[in-house]
C-alpha cells in the first residue's frame, strides 16, 4: 500500500560518499552530485510544495570493523531549504569536519 500526503515520507536515500559518491538505493530521488567537501546535493523527481519540509539524517561510517568508535553525524546543509534539492553531509563528531562515510541515509517529509 503506498502512503501519500504530509504524513508519508516523500523521499529517502542510502548514499555512498567515500570513494565516488553514489546513491545505493532511493525513492523520489532523480540524480545525486557530489558539490564538495562531502556534502551531496539530491534532486527530487517531485519537488516539494514548499519549504516547510523535515529533514532526517544518519549515516554510518563504519568499514565493519568492530573496533571502529569514531560518531559522524548527518545533516542538511543549507540554511534555508529549497522546494527541488535537498543538501546532505556527514562530518565526524568532535571535530565538525566533513566526512565520507560508508551510508550517509536521508529522508524528507513535507507536502508535494
């Protein structure tokens, strides 16, 4: 059954930043580029009706090794958002400095 309206998420991805930056697997998501320093800029197939949209990152840079401990967090990148694109990075916890990572994974809710 597919959900549609505000209460559905309108589009997720599993993105691979290290090496070169690829999309695993996505919804509503039409092309990635890589506009630097790790961060990804994801074009939507349908585009928001507005700006009033939520956001939800993640990722996990782990190699699966065990012992690998060091937190990233994922964000948005942009100040204001816009209604086609949505801007994502991963940056290591203590340091704020970007990032790759081996999922940097997105999700956006809002109006279409």
């Amino acid at each position: 059954m597919a959900f549609k309206g505000e209460n559905a998420c309108q589009m997720w991805a599993n993105i691979k930043t290290t090496g070169t930056m690829t999309i695993r697997d996505s919804f509503n998501v039409s092309s990635i580029t890589n506009v630097g320093s790790n961060t990804a800029r994801l074009d939507l197939t349908t585009s928001f009706a507005d700006t009033n949209y939520c956001v939800v990152c993640s990722c996990c840079e782990d190699d699966f090794s065990n012992t690998s401990r060091t937190p990233r967090n994922a964000n948005p990148t942009r100040k204001r958002f816009v209604t086609g694109s949505i801007y994502v990075n991963a940056a290591r916890y203590e340091e704020g400095n970007s990032s790759a990572v081996d999922q940097l994974l997105v999700a956006a809710f809002g109006n279409q």
